[in-house]
C-alpha cells in the first residue's frame, strides 16, 4: 500500500479523553453521532455495536474503531468492559476518514497484539495519573495504538478474511485503481513547512485570540497565500482550523470539569457566553450543556466509577 508522504508530517491526533467502563448486563447506548473519533478496547465481554446502521459483533480482546461523525448505537447482553480514548485528526481532506481510507483500519480489529491492550492501560492510567510527563505518554501510547492497528490490517493477518477478496485486491486491476487514487491524492496532499509552523502554533496556543497577521509574519506569507496553502494543506481555512481547535478545548473542559458555560467561554477568549454555545453548536451539533449532560449520562451507567482525567495541562495536550 502506497501512502502519500505528506501524510505524515500533516496527520495530528489530538487527544481529548480516556476512561474505563464497567456496565453490568442489558447495557445500551443509545443512538448518537459522535463529533470525535472513538478507540474501544473491548476488556470483558460480547457487544453488539451499530455503526452507521451496520451490525458489527464484537468480543473481548477486540478493538473498535469509531471515526468522527458515525452513528453509533450499541448494547450487550453481558457483563461489559473496555477502554475507551476519543481523540481527533486535524487533517481533513474532502472529509475522507484517513485512518479507514489510508491507512486500511477497519471497525473492528480481530487478533490484535498483546501489546495493544497493554498501551490501552497504559494511556488510560497515564490520564488519571498526576504525573508531569502524563502529556507527553498520553500522546505517545495514542499513536503506538495507532501504529499497531495499522500495521495489523494491512499484514492480512485476520484468519476470517476471504482467500478470494484477497486475491481480487492484488488482481492488475486493483493494483491499478489504488495506484491512481494514491496518486491523486498525493497531489491534493502538499506538505509547506510554513504552513506546518502556523498549524503547529494554532494547536500549540488553542485559546488565544486569532491574530491572521501574526500567522502571516510568522510564516512569511500574504495574507492570501496563506489561506490559500492553508487550505490547500488542510482543508480549511485558518480561521476556521483555530476556531475548531478552541471548540475541541471546551469539549475537553466540559467532559472533565464542572466549571460553568460563562467560564469556560472566558478561558477560551469568548466574552459572549451565548455567541460561544452558538460556536459550539455548530460544531458538535449540540450546546456545550447538552453535551456535558450526554457524557455524563453515559458515565453514570458505570458500575464502577473511574477517576476522570485532572484539568490540568489538559489544553496543553493540543501541544503535539
């Protein structure tokens, strides 16, 4: 499989929570959209999980991958337990789910390492910890995770996949149409070092009021070549990047503390808290109180409660 190279110098993966869930027998989720990206690691237990309107059976010692933007609706019949991390992909491209499209990784991966869950507990306990490297361990296990699952589905290495798909995809033909859409992509893909500072800063400083003329100084660009390369290698313009930086900061604030809406749109540079719920709104679908309610409903089905992630230096988690 051939990935485009600017890939990896544009892909970051900002981390935004973990916990550990225990539920007891009868456990649903109800439907939802998730405005982030989920990695379950399944610890206990049989699920059945509707993505997008899809089935998908799942077992302990599997991994789920939920990309931003699914459906998601799930229930067991069992005792159930897992891992779970949200975390997002600041690189869009035409809305392509990078992580699926690019790089093969399915909703469920089967036979995974050992080592997987390990860095699942891991990261989990490095979030929960007060420690001062936590920041820099949280990302790293991140992306362990991720480098494992996409070297596990791309060594064909699932014992339930079909000889005949497997052939097919290596048939000239396939050969050809993967060539030509890498090809494509590569091209849509460009890798600017300049662009790569200003976006580097953007995440590095989420709750600082956008300044475009400090970018462009920063990057020695005009204003319009700015945007321009800036969309070009992101797909957004740098406004709207920072302003979805900010709105993943107050996800994260709402999920871990219970400071109230007018606070929280203070320490984000928003003097207005109405014009702040209406942001966010517009970026999760829901006001910053509905999705504060909604997470916490899904945490008061816990059996077992789990400490969650300490505020502290969570924004400079956007460091990356």
């Amino acid at each position: 499989m051939q990935i485009p190279q600017a890939l990896y110098s544009s892909m970051r993966f900002v981390f935004l929570y973990a916990d550990m869930y225990e539920f007891r027998k009868g456990w649903m989720y109800p439907e939802t959209t998730t405005p982030y990206c989920l990695l379950r690691y399944i610890i206990e237990g049989d699920a059945v999980f509707h993505i997008d309107g899809v089935s998908i059976d799942v077992h302990a010692g599997e991994v789920v991958y939920i990309s931003e933007g699914n459906i998601l609706k799930c229930y067991s019949d069992d005792d159930f337990s897992f891992y779970s991390i949200r975390f997002v992909n600041t690189l869009r491209l035409n809305d392509n789910d990078f992580l699926s499209e690019f790089f093969s990784i399915p909703k469920v991966s089967k036979n995974v390492p050992d080592c997987v869950q390990e860095y699942f507990q891991a990261l989990y306990l490095s979030a929960s910890s007060s420690r001062i490297d936590k920041l820099f361990r949280i990302r790293g296990y991140l992306e362990l995770i991720i480098a494992e699952l996409v070297n596990h589905a791309n060594r064909n290495e699932d014992p339930d996949s079909n000889g005949q798909d497997n052939q097919d995809s290596m048939s000239l033909q396939k050969i050809l149409e993967r060539e030509q859409i890498s090809n494509k992509r590569s091209r849509d893909i460009k890798s600017d070092s300049r662009i790569q500072l200003v976006v580097s800063y953007i995440i590095a400083n989420p709750t600082e009021k956008f300044n475009e003329d400090y970018l462009c100084r920063l990057a020695c660009l005009s204003s319009s070549s700015l945007r321009r390369l800036f969309k070009l290698q992101t797909g957004k313009s740098p406004s709207h990047f920072a302003k979805e930086l900010k709105m993943l900061a107050a996800a994260r604030e709402l999920l871990t503390t219970d400071f109230p809406i007018a606070t929280l749109s203070t320490e984000l540079g928003y003097e207005d808290p109405n014009y702040f719920s209406r942001a966010f709104k517009k970026v999760f679908g829901v006001s910053p109180m509905n999705y504060r309610s909604s997470a916490r409903s899904e945490a008061s089905e816990q059996t077992v409660s789990k400490n969650a992630i300490n505020r502290q230096g969570q924004l400079a988690d956007l460091h990356d």
